[in-house]
C-alpha cells in the first residue's frame, strides 16, 4: 500500500486504519517508510500511527532526546490520541519510546523495540558521516543491515544528501551524542507494561547482548531474534518481525504485564 502523508497542525505524519493505535517512532537516519510493512499488515485491525520526527531540521538548541521526547508529546496532544496506546520505537525511535513511556506512564499500554538505543550504540558504525563520500555512506548504511543489497540505492541517496548538509549534520551529531549521554540503565526498572523485545541476531550497531541487558533491566519483557537480520527487522525481516508482534499484541490485550 501507498503511505499517504498528512500535514495537519504543523505536523507530517502517517495515519492508517482504525481500532487501537500503534505509535511507530523511527531512527536517527530512518524514515516513515521504514514501517511500511507493519501499516500494510497491522492497519486492518489498528489505527497505525508514524510521526516524522524532525531530526533534520529542529532548532539545533533542543536536537536531542528530550527535544525529541517533547516533539512527541505536543504530537499525542495535537492529534487527540486516546488515553492509552502501544507505542513502537526502532533504534533512536526505541530510546525515544523509552524516555516517553518514562514521562508518560499512564498513556503508554504496551511497549515495542527493535534495535533500540537508551543502553550502548555504535551509531553509524562507529563514526560520524562524511559530507560528499558516497562510497562512505553507501558502505554505513549497508552497515545497518545483514544484506547490503537491501540498502537500495534510493536508500543510500536520501542519506547522502541529508550529509551533504551542514545544517543537518550538525543536528544528527548533536542528536547522537544526547543519545549516547542519556543512558537509560538506571531507569528501566520503572516501566511496568509489557514490553517486546525484537532483536536481529546480526545486529552490529545494537548487538544482541544489549538486547539481553535491556530483558535483564525491563521487569515485564519477551525477548526474541531473528536471524540474518541485522539493525532494522521490521525492514529486513518484515514476516518474521510481525509474526512476533501480532502474537505479543494478541497475547497483551487484556494481560497486566508479560512475563520474563
């Protein structure tokens, strides 16, 4: 299915379907087409959500996770999201997810991550973009998956020209080193709801003992891989990723909390 863009109270954003919302936050280099395959498959029986968080162009003083968190909280509150919902959050969308579950307790149902940062990331394979190297950022953004080849070229030329700006650039930076300050370590045993954890077996930037850390850390959390899939399941491995998470939404209806 074609996402339709909408631009309402000074807002991008995907909204499909109807029932129960699912709020999809994506990462520092993602976009609202990272979700397609979960609107396509979830947007029959919930009302799918994904917000284009304005990683690139948000005034450089609050380009970081609180920014961030706040940028989502003005979201929920323009577009009068009922009381409770699940919130989804790949990568920086992940430690976003975090942080709002934190400030937002009562809003927040159910909790989903994938690649999530909030404990340790080697963002962009451990190094910041440099401006006019295709063949650099080519390289990164395969980086991000198990096969390469799913880093199509329109991928890696909507990246380059995000580095290609200095402006951006100097957002990403900022927005990378507040994740990497906001350690959430100390904090996550104070999220109560059931949370799925969806890891990629191969994953290099947030590897699978992270995702270990945070099932240790998270009080109410299922942890589950998928193999030859590296940062972003829900892109690489699609069946897989919403086979688990139509079985946790499923299993989560009307429990209090999953257990470990």
């Amino acid at each position: 299915m074609e996402l339709r863009h909408q631009h309402q109270h000074g807002y991008e954003y995907v909204d499909e379907g109807q029932g129960p919302v699912l709020l999809l936050l994506h990462g520092l280099f993602g976009a609202l087409s990272n979700w397609q395959d979960v609107v396509t498959e979830f947007s029959a029986d919930y009302r799918v959500i994904i917000p284009l968080l304005p990683i690139y162009d948000m005034p450089l003083t609050q380009a970081g996770v609180p920014g961030l968190v706040a940028y989502v909280e003005g979201f929920v509150k323009a577009l009068a999201l009922p009381p409770t919902f699940t919130v989804l959050g790949n990568s920086l969308g992940g430690h976003i997810a975090l942080v709002y579950t934190l400030n937002n307790k009562a809003r927040v149902s159910r909790l989903v991550l994938t690649g999530s940062s909030g404990l340790f990331e080697d963002s962009m394979g451990g190094s910041f973009p440099k401006r006019g190297n295709y063949a650099y950022v080519q390289e990164r953004v395969g980086y991000t998956f198990y096969d390469p080849k799913v880093a199509t070229q329109e991928l890696v030329d909507e990246v380059f020209n995000v580095t290609n700006s200095n402006a951006k650039c100097l957002r990403i930076i900022a927005i990378a080193r507040s994740a990497q300050r906001h350690n959430l370590s100390k904090e996550l045993t104070k999220i109560e709801v059931p949370t799925l954890l969806v890891w990629g077996l191969n994953d290099t930037i947030t590897p699978p003992p992270v995702a270990h850390e945070f099932a240790r850390l998270l009080p109410h959390a299922e942890l589950r891989f998928l193999d030859h899939c590296c940062h972003a399941p829900m892109m690489e491995r699609p069946a897989g990723f919403n086979r688990y998470l139509r079985r946790f939404l499923r299993t989560t209806e009307t429990a209090p909390a999953v257990a470990a």
